[in-house]
C-alpha cells in the first residue's frame, strides 16, 4: 500500500500520520518538519506493514529523502529504533526524478533496513526503543536562544567577524531529540552538537562533524553515547 500526502501547510503537519512525522523529525539530523519554498516537495507515504503492525514509510522534506521503520504507537507517543531506523538519500533531487521522491533506494538497502529493525519479527522490550511524543509541529529544543547562540559563535567564529544575524545564525541550529535526563542534539550543518542537561556545552567532545550526510547513523552513535546519551546525569 502506498499513499502520498503533501506534507504540511507552513509549519504544521496536518495529514493522516503525526506519529509517522513525528518519527521523523526526531531520527533525521536536519529534517525541520516543513518546507522552506512553495515549490519543494513534503510528505508521507506508507510503504508497507508487517504482521506485527510495523511501519515503513517515506518521509521526504526539500532535499531530504528517507525511508524509516516505526516500531509502534502506544498512547501519545511513537517508538522506534534508535539510529538505524532510516536510510537517507540527502541531495538535490533530480529533474526526472518522481515528485514524491520514491528514489534513490534499491531493494537491497530496504531489506537491509527491514532486517535492522526486526521486520515481521515480535516486538523488542519498550528498553531497547527511543520513544518520542506524537506532534504535529516540531519544538525548538529546551535550550535558550542565548546558550544556543553561544555555541553557534563558537563552532563558527566567523560569524562574528562577518557580522552574520544572530537571527540567521540560530536558524541553523536544527533540535534532532532530547534524551529521558535532558541531554540534547542539534544539528548546526555540517555539525551534530550535544548539550548536557544542565545546557552545558563542551566544544572539545560535544561537536561531531558528519562527514557523510547520507551514512552517519554509527558515527552518530558512538558520538550521542560519548557524551552519556539516556545515561544518568551526575554534574
């Protein structure tokens, strides 16, 4: 089954599917949950099910194009696998390319990511699960415009000396989820950065460039886990 929806009308989703969105706005380093032009393509298509009531669908955002695996709905929230629960096709998408963006992906990569998330297979303990609440409108993150602001200047000083808009400067930072003890992950392009709980910043192991858009679901990782993701906190 497949059914294609345009994706939002400014900033809010209003299709069929928020746990589907919001499943995506919280897995893709980047994904704003809109689109920038009248002209680009936003939506939500579901591929497939399983017998277990999986869920793969496409999420596809301007120049993003994706395929994720939603692992299940209980209640106000959606659960997934963290990490490599998606596989991205991140670029310009090509002139004859199809509107809905349904390219860029071969039956072996679908497989393998079916594979990774336990397709058709019983379901996981919620423990091994990100869990996410289902939205319609994606948050700004629990951080203040000024850390933010602080910590955009420091991982791009040029700003200051170019006398980049603070403004421009914040647009940037793109929130990807906050952890169960209030560690959060931006993505300032082409940078993940996590701040700690208590919105602390460390430039030296709190940034992560990504080097390849389309293939940082392990480098991502072993970053988030670095720097205590879903660990308890201790200041």
């Amino acid at each position: 089954m497949f059914i294609f929806l345009t994706g939002c009308r400014g900033r809010i989703y209003d299709g069929e599917y928020p746990e589907l969105f919001s499943v995506a706005i919280h897995s893709l380093l980047g994904a704003r949950g809109y689109e920038v032009g009248h002209h680009n393509v936003s939506g939500i298509g579901v591929l497939e099910e399983d017998d277990h009531g999986r869920v793969l669908f496409l999420y596809s955002e301007d120049s993003i194009s994706s395929r994720l695996i939603l692992q299940k709905v209980d209640g106000d929230y959606a659960y997934f696998y963290p990490y490599y629960n998606f596989i991205l096709n991140y670029g310009i998408r090509p002139r004859s390319a199809p509107a809905d963006f349904s390219f860029g992906f071969t039956e072996e990569e679908i497989d393998e990511l079916k594979e990774a998330n336990s397709w058709n297979q019983p379901l996981s303990d919620n423990s091994e699960f990100e869990r996410v609440p289902i939205i319609r409108l994606k948050e700004e993150g629990p951080v203040s415009f000024e850390i933010l602001s602080n910590v955009n200047y420091q991982i791009f000083p040029e700003a200051t000396r170019r006398g980049i808009n603070s403004n421009n400067a914040i647009y940037r930072m793109n929130s990807l989820r906050t952890d169960r003890y209030g560690r959060t992950v931006y993505f300032a392009s082409p940078y993940a950065v996590l701040l700690q709980p208590d919105h602390s910043f460390d430039l030296e192991t709190g940034v992560l460039e990504i080097t390849d858009i389309n293939n940082y679901q392990t480098e991502l990782r072993l970053f988030m886990e670095a720097n205590g993701w879903n660990e308890p906190w201790e200041e």
